[in-house]
C-alpha cells in the first residue's frame, strides 16, 4: 500500500433545496477545477429563514485531493 499526501481546501456550497444538494453543489463545482478530489468532510451547516420557513441551505465542506506525482 502507498502512501497518501493530501491537499486540503475549504468549500461553500448552497442550494435552495437540501443540505445534501448543497454539498453535491460544492463537489460538482469543485471537480471543474480540482484533480484527484477523493473525501470530504463537513465541517458546519448554516441556513436561511424567511416567513417561518427554510428558504437557503449552505454548508462549508473540507475536502481532499491527492498531490500528483511522487513523493520522495
């Protein structure tokens, strides 16, 4: 088994629809610009109320990538 070296960033997703979408959200957009994308973590969930109901979900992801290459 190799060893694994990670690269960490922070996302925000949201969507008007559920947590879960909001963090497809974030992964979706993130796979346009990012390589090797393998986990995520969520790490808080927030939301948006208006007239008595949730009318935003929003959540801050972390997520890992594998560095390309080899190490030492």
């Amino acid at each position: 088994m190799s060893d694994h070296v990670y690269k960490v960033v922070e996302l925000v997703g949201s969507s008007p629809n559920s947590i879960e979408d909001a963090i497809q959200t974030a992964i979706k957009r993130a796979d346009q610009t990012l390589r090797n994308l393998r986990w995520f973590e969520v790490m808080q969930t927030r939301g948006h109320v208006e007239n008595d109901e949730v009318q935003h979900y929003q959540v801050v992801l972390k997520a890992g990538c594998t560095l390309e290459g080899e190490g030492p």
